[in-house]
C-alpha cells in the first residue's frame, strides 16, 4: 500500500523516468529478430510492439568478377571498373496486428569504366513494396518459431539496361526493367535470448518486358537465404548463406543454363535505446568456380539506422 502511495503521488516526470527504465532494461529477444532485414529481399518487418519504423541506408556495390555459363569463374579484366553507390529510404506501418505494409525507394549513382573509356551515371531505382502476414508469432514460452508470409512487388520505376543510353557503358542503369511480384515467407525465432536464426524463402513472379514492341519474358526467380547469429544485447550478429536460382528464359534452347548465385551474407545491428539501430550489411560471393551460372559477381555493402515507432 505504501509502495502504491508513493507511486501516485511520484511527479509525473518520475514516473516517465521509471517507465523509461523498465523499457529500456527489458528482454529484447523482438529486436534480434528485425537486425537483418535488408539481408533477405523480403522487406524490413516491425516489432510486435510497433506501429511503424523507417530505415535509411547508404551502400555500395563493385563488381569482382563472373560466372560463365559452365560455372566457371572469371575475374574482373583489367582496366574495367564497375562500381555502384545507393542511397535508400523504406518504411513499414502496422495497419492490423498481424498485418502490416511497406515500401523502399532508392538512388543510385554508377562508375563504369573499359579500355581508358568511363562514365558516371545514375538516377531513382525501382520501387519495392509489400504486405507481411504474420501466421504465427514467436513468443519466450515456446520454441516454435515465428512464421510470417510475404506478398511483395518490385515497381519498375528504374532505367534498365534496354534503355541505357548508347556509349554510356550502361551506367545509367538503375532498374532491372521488369515488374516482379514476389510469394515469400519468413521462419524466425531467438532461443534463450541469445541465439536468433531466420529462414527466409521467396519466388519471384516477372511481368514480360517490352523491348522494341518484341515482349521479353523471364523465368520464376527462386530466393532462399538463412541466417543465424547471437545476441549480445545490445549488438546483433548474423552470418549465412543466400541462394537465387533463375532459370533460362521460356524459349530458349534446351539444356541452356539459367543464372544463379551463392552469396555469404554478414549483417549486424547495435541498438542505440528502444527506438533507434544502426545496421550493418555485407554479402560476398564465393568465387570458385561451380558457385554460379551466368552471373556477375559483386561485394555489397551498406551502413544505416533504423527509427521504430511505438
């Protein structure tokens, strides 16, 4: 009773200081779980306890190399320079408890170079939306973890390379050209608040490109990506592996290879208080020949914060 009094009749400012404490001190087992989301395609995903959040990130990409269409692996000629910058924004709003959408918008600045000639190019990329379901949440008193389904669309706002402009080296390309709908989910949980791991799998639907009145179709693109790391709070750690197989294009000859790649991914997050992380992303491929088909080959990397609301 005593403690009761005290409590009602604390300043409100005290109480707000005691409120702020408990937060602050609490069990983030929910945060170790929103580290990653750049990592795996699928959108950033709020905290149970949000109602929105925004990122910001800078990053960059160069080029280290190729597949070839027998898997084997070349490194970048000399004297050929291909290097990415991007700016990105995104953000997701709660609307239900178990729904919620978001949407990434980015900017993107290329240096391209090839025997003694170079470019700098850029301009908006595409736009990338979606919807998040939460199926099941995961909660400290059970070990089955968290399933989320994700229906996601990539809105080709970008310039893609049909369109670059002739003698640019194509680095005025900021879009892959095709409208993508994307069918994905995501498996996730942090055991004893140390441990997280995430699963995340997705099929890309492409709407034809029209290229000179001629439609141009792609394959289903497939996603897979884990990661798996320990929590110290306040730093977040991830490692793994991610995986993207595209099959050759419809009408094409048979036994064409497809594209695909295998990627290390490291990522990172430290929370600064409650509301605020700073993020840290890096994917690598592996390059060994057999590790791809028909793909180009970068180091990625990007550094951000991300703002919650609640």
């Amino acid at each position: 009773a005593a403690a009761s009094a005290l409590w009602y009749n604390a300043p409100v400012i005290g109480r707000a200081l005691v409120i702020a404490s408990i937060a602050l001190c609490a069990p983030r087992e929910a945060l170790a779980t929103a580290c990653c989301g750049e990592a795996s395609g699928l959108g950033d995903r709020l905290l149970d306890a949000e109602v929105a959040a925004m990122s910001f990130r800078a990053s960059t990409r160069g080029r280290v190399g190729s597949f070839g269409s027998d898997g084997a692996f070349h490194a970048l000629p000399a004297g050929v320079t291909d290097v990415e910058l991007g700016l990105s924004a995104s953000t997701a709003v709660r609307l239900t408890s178990r729904l919620e959408i978001g949407a990434e918008s980015a900017g993107k600045l290329n240096v391209r170079g090839l025997q003694g000639e170079s470019n700098v190019g850029g301009g908006v990329g595409d736009v990338r939306t979606h919807v998040r379901f939460a199926v099941l949440r995961a909660t400290e008193d059970r070990y089955v973890p968290g399933v989320y389904l994700v229906v996601g669309a990539l809105l080709p706002t970008g310039v893609p390379a049909s369109r670059s402009t002739p003698g640019s080296l194509q680095a005025n390309v900021t879009g892959q050209g095709n409208a993508e709908v994307l069918l994905g989910f995501s498996i996730e949980k942090t055991y004893e608040s140390a441990v997280f791991v995430r699963t995340e799998a997705s099929v890309g639907l492409f709407i034809p490109e029209t290229i000179d009145t001629l439609a141009v179709a792609r394959s289903p693109r497939l996603g897979i990506q884990t990661l798996v790391g320990p929590v110290l709070d306040p730093l977040v750690l991830g490692a793994g592996v991610a995986y993207e197989h595209e099959a050759a294009p419809p009408g094409t000859a048979a036994g064409t290879s497809g594209r695909s790649k295998l990627e290390l991914v490291f990522a990172a997050s430290i929370d600064l208080d409650v509301k605020t992380s700073l993020l840290a992303n890096v994917r690598t491929p592996l390059p060994i020949d057999h590790f791809g088909t028909n793909e180009v080959t970068s180091i990625s990397g990007s550094v951000g914060a991300r703002f919650g609301f609640f």
